[in-house]
C-alpha cells in the first residue's frame, strides 16, 4: 500500500499540513494540501499548498522568497493530518514572523501578547498594496 493509500483527504480533497521547523521542533505554521500540492511538494523538495481562499495552488516562498526546504514527510495515526519538518528560510508568517503563531493568550483570555519579533515588515516582504 502506498503513502497517498494511507491518507485520508476530506471532502474536498484536502488535508491539513502542520509545518514544524525540524531543528527546533517550532510549529511554523498550518496549511492545507491537495494531492497535486503533496506530489509537487515531494517531487521538488519545498513545500506547495493549496489556498482554500484564493482556490489556487501555491508555493511558499514563491513571492517571498521565504522557502521551506521538506526534511521529513509523516502523518498522523488515522491518516488525517500532515506533520512536515522543514528548513525554513525567512518568515513563515505572511506578516513577517518565524511562526504564525506568535501571539499567546493572557490571563482567561482577556488579551494577548506578541511572543517573537517580527522579522520583516509585510510591505517589505511582499511591497506595498
């Protein structure tokens, strides 16, 4: 039975990717594949998503130059979840973040705060829209 044969894609033909920094166990970032995005993702080496958003495959890094170099490949026990280990270069937060997950709740959830520098400035990333 293949790798693809063990995973369980929804309705949509989606799967979620969590995208781990592979030295320092850091969760970078959460995004969704397809099979195409999976395929070119091992084929190539870097990392490729499918926007639920824009409906359009992408590559990370494609305009800004912050590529994730794929490590390992695993996946969870029912199938259902990517884990991908990545060398990551730059942000992996479109806003300019080493991880999307940079703010932290406080107290009962009343607030939060900012965990890691920025960065980059997002209209240095990707220029001024």
């Amino acid at each position: 039975m293949s790798f693809y044969d063990q995973l369980k894609f929804d309705g949509n033909g989606l799967i979620p990717a969590i995208i781990q920094d592979a030295e320092t166990g850091r969760v970078l970032m959460m995004a969704w594949m397809n099979r195409a995005s999976l395929e070119k993702t091992i084929e190539t080496g870097l990392t490729h998503f499918w926007s639920r958003s824009r409906q359009k495959f992408w590559m990370k890094g494609e305009s800004s130059g912050h590529v994730q170099r794929v490590k390992d490949i695993a996946f969870d026990c029912d199938g259902d979840t990517l884990l991908i280990q990545v060398e990551q270069v730059g942000a992996a937060c479109h806003e300019g973040y080493r991880s999307c997950f940079f703010r932290s709740m406080t107290g009962r959830g009343e607030g939060f705060r900012i965990t890691e520098p920025q960065l980059e400035r997002p209209e240095k990333i990707y220029g001024k829209k």
